[in-house]
C-alpha cells in the first residue's frame, strides 16, 4: 500500500525557456532520480506539479498554489525541488514556508541542487548557507529584469519597434523598425483632420462607417493577423478606437513606454503613472500627423470628453447588452438603455434598440421569480446525509476494529502465546477482512460526498430561491449573485444569461 506521497515541483519561467538545464523533461529527471533514492520510494506515490512561463518573484501559480493547499490539508510528505529558485525567487517567501509553513504539517523539503534536506536540520533549516542562497535567488531574478528592461529601453531608442503589433497606420520594415503604412495612414489622418474641425468621435465614427473604410480590427485580418474577433463589428468604428487613435503620440512619432507600473514588488496589479514619469522617445519612427495637428486636434476633442463627467451607478450597470451585435447598452438621460453602437447607421440590425430602465428591471425581475424551482426536496437530501455519515462512521470502526485485532494478535504471537503457523493463518483472514472492509469503506466514503456535495448545492438553492421571494424588487445583491448579462433584441426581446442555473426549473435562457 502507498502512503508516503512525495511531490515534485517544477517551474519553468519565459527567460528559462532557453536553457535545456531547466528544462522540464530535464527537471523531472532530476527529482525522480533523487525520489528513488529516498528509502521511502517503494511505499511512495509520486505527483508531479508544474508551473510552465510562471516567475518566481511570487506564489501566485497554480500548480504551487495547489500543492501548498495539499500540504495544508496533510497530503504531501515531501516536496522535491531542482533547487531553491524553481519554488521561489522572494526570499522572505520562500523561507518562511521552508521554516514554518513545511515542518507545521510535518512536510519534509528537498533541493537538489543546493545538496539540502529539512530532514538534516532538525530545529533549523540550513543556516547561513541556505539564507545566502535566497538572497542570491531574489537578486538574480531583480538583476535580470532590470537588464531586459534595460536592453528593450536601448532597442526602442535605436527605433526598432518593440510590441508584437504596430498601431493602425503603421506596420514593421523588414529590419524590425515601424514606418507609415500607405494603405492605411490615410485613414489617420482624415480622423485628425475631422476632429481639428470640431467633429465628435461619435460623428467621425459614422464617416469613416459611410466611407466603407474597415476597422482596424478587420483590417488587420484582411493583413492576416486575425489577433481579435471582429464578428461584432459590422464594419462599425466604435468612439473608443477613435479617441485612442487621437491621443496615441505615436502618431507624431514619439514613442512612450513605462505608463504603468506595477502596485508593489512580485505583483501582477499595475496603475497609471502620472505622465511626468512617461518615458517618450521623440523621433523614434517617422511621424504621420505634424504636431501641430495633433494638439489641435485633441483640443478641439477634449471639449466633447467625458473624462470629468462622475460614472452613474445604477442596478444593472455593466450587464446590459445588445442582443444584435454584442455590444454593452448606454445608459441615456438616467432612463434609456440604448445601442450606441448601432447610431452610425440606420441600416444596421440594432439600430434603435432600446429600453426604458424602469421597464427593463421589472422584467428581469418577473422573470427570475417566474423561473425559481418550486420544490428542492431539501429534507430528503438531509435525511441521506445523516443516514450516510452514520453508515460510513459505522465502517471506520469496523475499521479500527480489524486493524486493533491484527496489532493484538501480533502482540500475541510477540509474547509467545501462539506460534507463527497460527499467527499466519488468523493475519490472513484479517488481511482479508481489512482489504473488503476498505472497499466498502472507500465507496461509502464517494457516496457520502456526493450526497454531501448535493445537499450543500439545495442549500445555496435554497438560499436563493427564498432571497427572490423575499424581495420586492430587483436589487444588487441579486443581481451580481444571479445575472451575468441580459440581452435586449428588437421588438422588446429579453434574454437573460445566468451565473447559477441550480434555483431554474429550465436549464435554458429565459427569453420574452
């Protein structure tokens, strides 16, 4: 029987992606070698855990992320590693789980490499050695971000285009530097030339619309760089790509870089830097719009921004949806949802789609309460549970029962009271009992976890159903809890589409 579970963690991070040491196939090799050589490999049952393009700076991994929930949950015996920097590069991290977190629940830690062993160092871990060795880790990882920062600064300043796609109206030259693309930057420069006249975005969207002139989402798959689904568009420019164009200053070929920066050390979170802190490269590529258009441009813009105007808040923000082209519905006035995306012509499928607030809420919420299971058989599904959990307490002491007369008896023929032909003969029926007596425990065990697992989902069930029929009326919290979108189609169709379908008599999207 294996009972010793030995988990072998490996990492490969983009920057190891070149290096065959660190590879995975190499990895595994690695720590399966050292698990054989372990005396409790023949009564071991080994699981492998991989974190593949993931950095060491942090523990938010999913495979590391799962095996310390084992470990906590008593699962893991043993964590095999290649060495300390493929379970983490954040030394204050990393130690504390090698230090406290490991020995709390009696999990031995192993790292090849660096020759360590928790089961060598009872009441420490290592000493200095192994303290250097984190520092090391997490300075290596800070050293080489900085140099790769450092080399795509000195690249972008030579003019050679660092992203993967160009902005619209421009494209690569074949030594990897960005010029104009003369089938497109046309394009460009109307949309600055039309805002410098005072057009809207929202005007400019509907020229560019009636001029038949692709977005830049179609026309880069018309390049074949299908990067985006661009089944929605219909061929509609939307406000936004207008305005990110106006204010892109790529466009008077300056290139800026570093508007973001990350909320603290090893995080994934990021926040807008004040613009004094950009860092702009002015003449890194040839320029399309002339500065001077550029700034009149965006000061004739900026007198349509919405920027300064307070976002409303309001029951069904951000769910709303047009059930023609997929796009999020506006709120007009504090009392109409309607398709912005459809006013660029009358011609469109949505266009005019519409729906009074007010209305919209009352029908959502008829609809839930129209659509809540009547009956969950919540008792039946309790009387299961208690019955179940008393059956499988009833096995796990015919359990300890077998196992306590197999240590009696052994203590028996240990003492001399029966001799070995006896001993054997009675281990054997014993063996015998204990392998059936764990089979049936084992299914009681699956059948208690389902009916557990059934009930707790009638209980949420049964939550929600009695917070809709408590309710008045549509509120947030039921909202956010049950609705992931609502779609609203001409002729005052509504489909709703579900977060939980566990409290609806159909598994189907409700639709008026």
């Amino acid at each position: 029987m294996r009972n010793y579970v030995i988990a072998l963690y490996i990492r490969l991070s983009v920057e190891d992606f070149k290096t065959e040491s660190l590879s995975i196939p190499n990895q595994k090799l690695i720590l399966r070698e050292k698990a054989m050589s372990l005396p409790e490999w023949d009564n071991s049952e080994i699981l492998e855990f991989i974190d593949n393009g993931h950095t060491g700076t942090n523990f938010e991994r999913p495979a590391v992320q799962e095996l310390l929930t084992m470990v906590q949950a008593g699962k893991i015996n043993c964590i095999i590693v290649k060495d300390l920097s493929r379970f983490g590069r954040n030394s204050i991290e990393t130690g504390y789980f090698i230090e406290r977190v490991f020995p709390l629940y009696h999990t031995r830690f192993i790292s090849v490499s660096d020759d360590f062993d928790t089961a060598n160092f009872k009441g420490d871990t290592g000493g200095i050695d192994i303290a250097f060795k984190y520092l090391i880790s997490e300075c290596y990882s800070r050293d080489m971000s900085m140099k790769t920062k450092s080399a795509k600064y000195a690249k972008m300043r030579r003019g050679e285009y660092q992203s993967v796609i160009c902005p619209y109206g421009y494209r690569k030259s074949a030594d990897g530097r960005m010029e104009p693309d003369e089938d497109v930057a046309p394009n460009v420069q109307m949309i600055f030339q039309w805002a410098s006249e005072g057009n809207t975005a929202a005007e400019i969207t509907r020229r560019l619309y009636a001029m038949n002139i692709p977005t830049p989402g179609e026309y880069r798959k018309l390049k074949g760089k299908d990067y985006y689904n661009v089944s929605r568009t219909n061929g509609v420019w939307s406000t936004s790509t207008v305005l990110r164009i106006l204010e892109d200053q790529r466009y008077i070929g300056t290139y800026v870089i570093g508007k973001r920066k990350v909320k603290e050390i090893g995080s994934r979170h990021t926040q807008l830097k004040d613009e004094s802190e950009w860092f702009k490269i002015p003449n890194h590529h040839p320029a399309i719009i002339s500065v001077d258009l550029f700034e009149k441009a965006n000061a004739s813009i900026k007198r349509f921004s919405l920027s300064n105007k307070k976002p409303r808040d309001y029951l069904l923000r951000g769910k709303v949806f047009c059930g023609c082209c997929d796009h999020a519905m506006s709120l007009r006035n504090g009392a109409w949802f309607y398709c912005r995306h459809s006013e660029v012509a009358e011609t469109l499928p949505c266009h005019g789609v519409r729906i009074k607030m007010a209305d919209l809420e009352q029908v959502v919420f008829e609809i839930i309460r129209a659509q809540m299971c009547p009956a969950l058989g919540i008792d039946s599904n309790k009387d299961k549970l208690d019955l179940q959990t008393v059956q499988q307490a009833e096995h796990e002491e015919k359990l300890r029962s077998i196992q306590d007369s197999k240590r009696h008896l052994y203590e028996q023929y240990a003492l001399g009271e029966i001799d070995l032909e006896t001993y054997r003969t009675r281990k054997a029926v014993y063996d015998t009992e204990l392998v059936q007596a764990k089979n049936v425990h084992a299914v009681i065990t699956a059948q208690t976890k389902q009916i557990k697992s059934d009930y707790e989902i009638k209980l949420k069930q049964q939550e929600i159903v009695q917070e809709v029929g408590n309710a008045n009326m549509l509120t947030k919290a039921l909202i956010d809890r049950l609705i992931n979108k609502v779609y609203v189609f001409p002729g005052d169709r509504i489909e709703i589409e579900y977060a939980t379908q566990d409290f609806l008599e159909t598994k189907e999207s409700e639709k008026v």
